[in-house]
C-alpha cells in the first residue's frame, strides 16, 4: 500500500458505556484510532429490501492493517459520520478495506 494515496485522515470510533455520578449507564463514542486512508469510492447505491427501496450513500475507505476493528465501529471523516458494513483483508495484512455507509448523524 503506497503512503501517498493515503490522502484523507479519518477517526475510527466504538461506542463505550460509562456510568455518570448518578449510577445511570451513559452511551457515547470513544475513538480508538486516527489513521490515514484513501477514499475508493462515494455512490449512491439502491437497495433492494423487504420493505421498498432506499438510497444510501456507500464508501469505501482503505486503510493499513489493524487488528481489532470490528462491524460496531464507525467511521468519521470531518463531520461525516459512517456506519461500518464489512471489514475486508488487503493482502496477507497488508491493509484492510472499510465498506462503509452514510448515517444520520
């Protein structure tokens, strides 16, 4: 994986649970990797689904290789916000391929 096509920064997030001063279990997003990565592609792809078709907005960013990403990450480039679809392996860990789409916020 060459490093100049690495042109976009993107943080790599999990969502963390934390008890607050009042013992009530708290939701949020904790990052768990900033990282370089190449924006493959930006579509607007329709889905055929039980309910109708919809439109979302896939990307795919690839980055290089670390271990522990799971489908419950998400990706956040500048304010965009995506939820993680599929981890893909690059070669023999070489980098990994992060099919990725848009979400609301």
């Amino acid at each position: 994986m060459r490093a100049g096509k690495l042109d976009r920064s993107i943080t790599i997030e999990r969502v963390t649970t934390t008890v607050d001063d009042f013992g009530t279990p708290v939701s949020g997003w904790a990052t768990v990797a900033t990282v370089r990565a190449q924006r493959i592609q930006s579509t607007t792809e329709e889905f055929m689904r039980s309910f109708g078709a919809s439109s979302e907005t896939a990307v795919i960013f690839r980055i290089r290789h670390m271990d522990g990403l799971t489908l419950a990450d998400r990706v956040k480039e500048g304010s965009a916000i995506f939820d993680v679809k599929e981890i893909k392996e690059l070669g023999r860990r070489e980098g990994l391929e992060l099919r990725c789409t848009a979400t609301g916020g």
